[in-house]
C-alpha cells in the first residue's frame, strides 16, 4: 500500500458514500484572451453573463443563475503539457434532445469544428474544444431505466449518434429554446494513475465506482448517475501534475448539498494529504495529481 493509501486507510478506511444530491457545480478555466473565450459560451452555447468581477466573468444558464463556467483572464498563460493531468472535457447537460438539436444548429451554421459524436447507451453526446481548446462535451441523457448494465455493472458504451433524427426533433412545436435547463452533467479528467484516482475520488470521497471496465478508464457518481466524474490516463499515464499558471482548468466544484456531509468529510480528510484548506463555502482539496476541487 503506497503512503496516500495508507493515511487514508488510518484516516476513513472506504468513505461514505456521498449524498444522493451531489452534482458537478462549476469549473473555472484559466484563458489568454476573456473576449474570445466569453464568445464560445455566450453566443454558441448560449450561456449568459451572471457576472464580472476584475478578470474573471461567471457563465450560466440564466442572468441569475448560479455559475457554471468561470473564466478568468491571464494574457501570459502558456497551453497545458498534452501529457499533464487536467482536463479531458467538460459535459454540459441539455434537458431535451431538442435542446441538444438547437445548440447543433447553431454551432453548425456557425463553421464550429465538432470533434464527434457518440451515443454511449445512456447518453447521445456531441464533442468539441472551446475557444481554448479545452475538451468541451454537449449531451442529453437517455431515460434511466433504458441505460445498458452487464453482469450488474453498467455499461457505457461509444456508438454512432443519427443526427439526422436528433434534427428531427427541431420539427416538433415547442417554445423558443434556450438554456435555462443547462446543467453541467459531469467532467472528465486526465489523470497519470487510474489506481491512485480511484483511491481519491472513490476511497477518500466516496463516489461509487460506475464502470471500471473500459480501457484505461474508470467512472464514479453518486445517486445511481451513470457518472459525475470521468477519469482516463489515454493521453497522461505517468505524466505530470498540472502546471500552476497554464491555461485550462483551475479547479472545480462539488455541490454535495448537505452541510453535514462537508463537515464529515472535511475530518477525514484533514487528516490525508488531499486536505488544503476551508473555502467560503465549503472545503479545497486537492486529487492525487494536484487538481483543485471544492467541496460544499
């Protein structure tokens, strides 16, 4: 057992599992140029502008919505090692295959470069970078009780997406769509050891493990979510930690929804080397590869 798995086990052994309720909140990035990045959330995904404060603007669903994206500007920020620990992509949930349909259209008509499609069993998905090149995934779920299992363990699985019947939904008569609905569903990350990922994300914070069976990858959640984090080493086995200044992802939030919970939490891991430090809302630790994550 390595000395991160040790304190853990002295620590909490295997954690609570977390509350029903948790959810991907937020990711803030680190961008070169706030007016280009700001363009791709605005005007083709269709977020609006919560609010700006010096080099950082916040991003949601609605003028009064809580964050989503957060972007905040350095000019002199280099791009991240392809081999670092960070971001895979960010996955923004629509509420309807509509939705998903209209923000297609609108990328499409706009010459955005898609990346690719997928229908993973439990969700139809669309791929693409930001103005950043930061991973960016825009998808609809499929209804829970239609998700694929195999021997008990779900199954996601990476299959063609038939746009041309996701277009059809734009031929049904609905309101005027917009992105009030628009969540983050999860995010994916590159992580140089898919073991010692698992000891944080699943031992230490208590996220189920989802599927652990797809090549040189692993998911976990909470509630029965067919996954709140993606964790994969494609691109990143044995690289390195993140670099503090490169453009990117800087942190991320979990909404846990129970005080409670943080509190709980916040004592076993104290007492681990993930610990940082309180937040004004809840905790900052950061994963075995140094990413930064709220907590509350």
């Amino acid at each position: 057992m390595n000395s991160v798995a040790q304190h853990v086990s002295s620590a909490a052994g295997v954690a609570g599992r977390l509350p029903d309720s948790t959810r991907i909140e937020y990711a803030e990035f680190l961008v070169p140029d706030l007016s280009s990045s700001g363009h791709f959330y605005r005007n083709l995904v269709g977020l609006s502008q919560s609010w700006s404060r010096g080099n950082t603007t916040a991003l949601a669903a609605s003028k009064d919505g809580s964050p989503l994206v957060l972007l905040t500007e350095n000019r002199t920020a280099q791009r991240r090692p392809a081999r670092s620990a960070g971001l895979f992509h960010l996955a923004l949930l629509y509420p309807t295959r509509r939705d998903l349909a209209a923000v297609f259209m609108r990328l499409h008509e706009y010459g955005w470069q898609f990346h690719g499609f997928a229908d993973h069993g439990v969700s139809e998905a669309l791929y693409m970078t930001d103005a950043d090149e930061n991973g960016i995934e825009l998808y609809v779920d499929k209804p829970r009780e239609r998700w694929p299992y195999t021997n008990g363990e779900l199954e996601m699985v990476t299959k063609p997406v038939n746009i041309d019947n996701l277009l059809s939904e734009l031929k049904n008569p609905s309101p005027q769509e917009s992105t009030v609905g628009v969540t983050i569903g999860h995010i994916h990350l590159q992580v140089t050891n898919l073991k010692s990922a698992e000891e944080f994300y699943h031992e230490a914070l208590g996220f189920d493990v989802t599927q652990r069976s797809f090549p040189g990858a692993l998911f976990v959640a909470a509630g029965g979510y067919h996954h709140h984090i993606g964790l994969n080493v494609w691109n990143s086995q044995g690289g390195s930690p993140p670099i503090e200044g490169t453009a990117g992802l800087i942190r991320f939030g979990v909404r846990v929804g129970s005080d409670t919970a943080v509190q709980s939490l916040a004592r076993r891991l104290r007492k681990t080397p993930y610990w940082s430090k309180e937040s004004e809302q809840g905790i900052i630790i950061h994963d075995a590869d140094n990413i930064q994550i709220e907590i509350f």
